[in-house]
C-alpha cells in the first residue's frame, strides 16, 4: 500500500508540529539577523495531488527566490525556504546595506546572490537543526543552492522522489510574516519540508508513534 | 455562432487535448518536459507535462502513465490516431528539462532535466514523430501554450521574457 494511505490525520497533525518547531527556530534567527520581529503561522501541513500544485503554489506569474537544500541522513528529503523576489531583495538590501540589490534585473550581483543563499542556508539550518533535536534522527543539510525563477518550476524538484511512488506530496508548508509600519501582517516566506516517500515513516517512528495501528 | 476560447490547462503528471479555438497550456516547467504531439491537416494536438524519464522507475503498482515520457508518449499517439490523425502526420515540439539548481554534490535527480528530454526524444523517435522545434536546458523555468489553429507553440521564461517557436 502506498505511504499516502497509511498516513492519517493524526500522523499529519505530527508532522504539523515539526514544522511548527522548526519554523519556530528559522523564524527566531531570522529575527536575529534582521534585528526585526518576526512572526510564524500555524503551519499547514497538505496532502496535494502533482496535477493541482500549479494551483497550491499559485500565482503562474509570481517570480521566487528560493533556497534548496537536500537533507541527508536518516530521513532524507527536501527543504525550500521560500519567498517572492522583490522581498527577497528587501531583506538582502537591509542585511548588506547595498540598496542596488534587484534579483530580477539582467545584471548578475554575486554578493548579492551569495548573501541570499546564505541566508537560505542559516535558515534552513536552523530548521532543520531543531527537527533533528526534536526527532533525534540524524540529519545533515546538503550546501544549499539557489534559484529565482517560477514557484512550481522550483518546486518540482523536491517532488521527484516523491513522484516514483505516487500521486501526491505531503506539504509540510510554514509561512513567516513581518509587521509592516501599519502593523499589517506581510507575509514574507514560505519553508516546505518535504520528506522523501520512506522518510514519514521514520520520522513518525522516531516519535513513538507508528503508521500502522 | 459565437465560439468562447478556452485555455484548456494540463497540471503536472497530466495530458490533455485541443483543437481551435482552444488553446493548451501548461505551467512551471522546471525539470519536467512539455510534450505536444498535432497535426496540422485536423488541427489537432496532445500536450503531457512529464516528470520522469521511464515509468520503470514506478515504485509502486499503479503508473500514472502521464507522468512518464515513454508512457505519455505512447498515450498521446494513441490518443490522436484514435480522433482521425494519421501517424504519418504527426509532429512534436517539446520544451523544459532545465536544471534550475546548480548542486555540487552529484545526485543523480538533480540532473534529471537532461535524461528527460533524452527519454522524450528516444520516445519519439520509436514512432517516428519528427521533431519541428525545442527549447529545452538550460536553467529557466518554462510556460508554454500551444494553438492547434496555428501550431505556434509560445514559450515564456521569467527573464526572457515570450518566444514563439
């Protein structure tokens, strides 16, 4: 039977707390590095069919920057930290003091791009960092690589170990917003975890807790 | 009578068909090949969006035969003989299998990009589908949307902006 069946609710309800933890341990370091505050929503943790992702990440139009690890180790998969291009600008601008960081514009700015996928990497670090402490799975990040293109178009590539063995990936999709100057929630990122096909189980066993009751 | 266009969309892992006025349409090509197979005679068109190289890659029982390039193919062709096009007429054009990340470790998926659109190609080539026209590699995501009225398939990247091929 494929791991989609076998997983219930209540499993996705577990994996919503990783995500709740280790978002909560990215959010707090990106605080730290901006000196800004930074809030986190509940995570969402999704069950979505490849043929409606196009719709889920939304926006056909929207350009992201994205950072994506590989995560090795005892339960492997994927990580994305996520966020749309002109943010991603904002936040490299404020973090190096060069306001002429633009990631869309044709001219290629290295320290610019480097900065990000620095940024990605500590984030996506620390994430991962808490989910190894919480779940005591031994894990390690791969270096980080950096893309600026279409959502889906990123995305894709977290799916494909998925996509061996069936129809759907289990988004385990935290978003981190900031307050703007009217206090508006902005929201200003996204970390999807997504675990390999056998690695649900393991994670789910490392918590006591096993699929098949 | 009035006709409505409709943009018919194909998701990933999927196919889907159109004749004019319809258009057909698929998003966020990163890795993934767009395959469209028509025939000008009719005006008819297939177009799958495919993640992976050979559906011998399937881990489990059930293939969803449009997520493979060898499968989709066959499907595609299959498909449009049925509706009245002759397989001598058929054509391709294909796009996608970018590689958007540049990774130093060597895992073999990250380059998954070029080994589909090899996979697309030997597919094609066993039924004798000419290829008219690519865009494929290099490291931009792609949307493309074919008109069976013209068979102009438009491409658009997100720094190079809309081209026609």
């Amino acid at each position: 039977m494929s791991y989609l069946e076998r997983i219930k609710p209540q499993h996705l309800d577990i994996l919503k707390e990783l995500g709740n933890i280790g978002a909560g341990h990215a959010a707090t370091a990106l605080s730290r590095l901006l000196n800004k505050a930074i809030d986190m929503t509940v995570p969402s943790v999704q069950v979505v069919p490849f043929s409606e992702i196009s719709s889920y990440v939304g926006g056909e139009d929207a350009v992201v920057a994205a950072v994506m690890l590989r995560i090795e180790g005892d339960a492997p998969g994927n990580m994305f930290f996520m966020l749309p291009v002109t943010e991603a600008s904002r936040l490299i601008q404020l973090l190096t003091g060069d306001s002429t960081v633009d990631f869309l514009s044709e001219e290629v700015n290295d320290m610019g791009f480097s900065a990000l996928n620095e940024m990605g990497n500590i984030l996506a670090g620390s994430y991962l960092a808490a989910f190894s402490d919480f779940t005591s799975l031994n894990l390690q990040p791969s270096p980080p690589a950096l893309a600026i293109d279409m959502p889906m178009a990123i995305l894709s590539y977290g799916l494909l170990e998925l996509s061996m063995v069936g129809e759907a990936a289990i988004f385990i999709d935290t978003q981190i917003n900031e307050k703007d100057a009217l206090q508006t929630e902005q929201t200003k990122g996204h970390f999807f975890l997504l675990p390999d096909p056998d690695s649900f189980e393991i994670i789910l066993n490392s918590l006591g807790v096993t699929i098949d009751e | 009578m009035s006709s409505v266009v409709n943009v018919i969309k194909v998701g990933m892992a999927d196919l889907n068909y159109a004749t004019p006025p319809n258009t057909i349409r698929t998003t966020g090509l990163g890795s993934c090949v767009g395959i469209i197979i028509y025939e000008e005679r009719q005006k008819i068109c297939g177009m799958a969006h495919i993640m992976l190289p050979e559906s011998s890659m399937a881990r489990s029982g059930q293939v969803n035969r449009a997520k493979y390039a060898d499968t989709a193919v066959e499907d595609l062709l299959h498909h449009l003989e049925q509706s009245g096009a002759s397989r001598l007429r058929l054509k391709a054009k294909i796009a996608g299998g970018a590689q958007m990340f540049q990774f130093s470790t060597a895992n073999e998926m990250m380059r998954i990009g070029p080994r589909n659109v090899e996979a697309v190609k030997t597919a094609l080539n066993i039924y004798k589908i000419k290829i008219i026209a690519e865009d494929v590699g290099g490291n931009s995501g792609r949307t493309i949307e074919f008109d069976p009225e013209t068979s102009k398939l438009e491409i658009r990247t997100v720094n190079k902006g809309i081209k026609e091929i």
